[in-house]
C-alpha cells in the first residue's frame, strides 16, 4: 500500500468561494461555508478556523477523532490539524473565518492570558454557545465584514486586528466558561500550556528545548514527545515560531538595524539572523523590510 503524503489546506483558494471577502492573505469571511467545495482527501490546516454552525449538522474527523457540529456551537481548529472524512447535512448553514497562522499570532501578540486560553481549543475544538455568545459572534462577524470592505479607510487593516482582538477576548471567555465545566486537563496538557507560557516570556533569550525542559522538571526528550503529541509541532517550531513573529514585527515597525536587532535578540550575528529568517519566511529581511 502506497501511503501519499498529506495534502495541506490553502487560505488562498478559498477567495474564490461565493460571497468570501478577505483582507489580503490573511484573513477570509464567508456566509455560504455550506456551498463550499470541500475536499474528498485528508487535509492538514496551514490556517486558524473559527466556524459557527448557524443550522443542521457537520461532521468531520480531526486528527482522525470524530467531531459533530451542531447549530450553536462553534468551532476552532488551528493550525497543523489534520481535517477528513467531512460530511454536512442538506440544511447546513454557517459563518466561517480563516486566518492566516502569522495574522493570528500578530494580533494576540503580549496578551498571554487570550494565547494560553486559546491553547484549550486544540484539544477541545467545539464547543457549546448561548444563545447571547452567539448573538456577540455573529455581530463581530457582520462589523469585521463591513471594516473589510471598507477599502478607502488607511487605517483597515488594523481596525480590523483590533475588533478581531475584541472577538478573542470575547471567545475566550467562553472557552474559560467551558474549561471550568469540563474534565481537569490532562498531565500532557498541562506541560503543553507550562511550556507555551515559558516560551512566551523567555524565548528572546532562550531557545534550548533543554532549558525548557528543566524549568518543567521533566527530561527533554519527555517534553518533546508530550508538545509533539498534543500540538503536533516541535517545541524548536514552537521556539522559531515566536522568534520569527518578533522578528517580523521589529522589521516593519521599527527603526533598529537588523544588526542591532541581531543583538536584541541574541543571534550570534547578522548573517546567522538573514540565514534564519530566509530559511522560515523566504526572504531576507532587507527584502523583507521593504516589501
């Protein structure tokens, strides 16, 4: 038996869905999830999803675990999933946004308790509304649309980060709602959520996966496996993953020379940082810089 290498989902040809609207490659609306054309194969999420099931059911396996979405509830998928066996009923209607991993990561940027929250839904991708949260959602949903649109304002892009920021805050409260309702977490999700948040405040100057592992009192070799398992990235893609955002944000808003920011961030030197930032973003950070 032949086993082909899993496909990976694309924001991009999503823009071509009827009634999507979309804010370059980072962000996509759409009304109509139900006439979307959805793929026969499994397909691994290179985007963060937020659907809310408005009307009939959908059902689908994530990481090959069966999910059924009903009217009400809502679902976040991130990034690294892998999304199969998708089926809906003939009255299934939804709200869906998408957005690109980078995009996500700019806008909670520093606001921990939303990330750390957030890190709840790999685990418990859907999850139950009320009747006013999704009012709320649906709300945010329709002013985001409308801010999207709204192509002669300069300052789109981020009014639209900021009421997409208002959303989080608003979604994670609902997941704290559904956390202290459900089951405790599990030993390897507590070290996953010690671990992001070690990362969060220590990864300008820290990328040992050893270092890490030591704060946590477990072998390195035990954290790898555990990140890997409930995340399904490497604790390194998780360290490179922040860096490379730090990186992105220093390059455009700010006025440092990538040799000073090479400094700040504790590279060896200037080449070591345009060899690191090519590999991962696909250019250097001049070009970067002025793109």
């Amino acid at each position: 038996m032949v086993n082909y290498p899993i496909k990976e989902s694309d924001l991009n040809k999503a823009k071509t869905w009827s009634e999507s609207v979309f804010l370059d490659d980072d962000l996509l609306l759409t009304e109509r999830i139900n006439e979307a054309p959805m793929p026969t194969e499994p397909r691994r999420m290179n985007f963060i999803l937020i659907g809310l099931c408005t009307k009939g059911e959908v059902m689908y396996q994530l990481d090959t675990q069966k999910q059924i979405i009903k009217a009400g509830d809502i679902l976040i998928v991130s990034d690294r999933h892998v999304v199969d066996s998708y089926q809906r009923s003939p009255d299934m209607e939804g709200l869906c946004m998408m957005l690109s991993v980078n995009f996500y990561c700019e806008i909670i940027q520093n606001v921990s308790d939303v990330s750390a929250l957030f890190l709840f839904s790999r685990q418990h991708p859907v999850m139950r509304l009320e009747q006013r949260e999704i009012d709320t959602f649906k709300e945010y949903f329709q002013v985001i649309k409308q801010k999207i649109g709204d192509e002669g304002n300069h300052f789109r892009k981020d009014l639209v980060k900021t009421l997409l920021l208002a959303m989080f805050y608003d979604l994670s409260n609902i997941i704290y709602r559904v956390k202290q309702d459900d089951k405790p977490l599990t030993r390897a999700e507590i070290i996953f959520t010690k671990f992001i948040k070690l990362v969060e405040k220590n990864f300008r100057e820290e990328r040992r996966v050893s270092w890490y592992a030591q704060q946590i009192c477990i072998t390195p070799k035990y954290l790898s496996e555990t990140v890997k398992n409930v995340s399904h990235r490497t604790p390194n893609e998780w360290i490179d993953n922040y860096i490379i955002l730090e990186l992105r944000v220093l390059l455009k808003n700010s006025t440092k020379t990538i040799k000073e920011i090479a400094e700040e961030l504790k590279f060896p030197n200037q080449s070591f940082l345009g060899k690191f930032f090519k590999e991962h973003v696909g250019m250097s950070p001049s070009q970067y810089r002025k793109s």
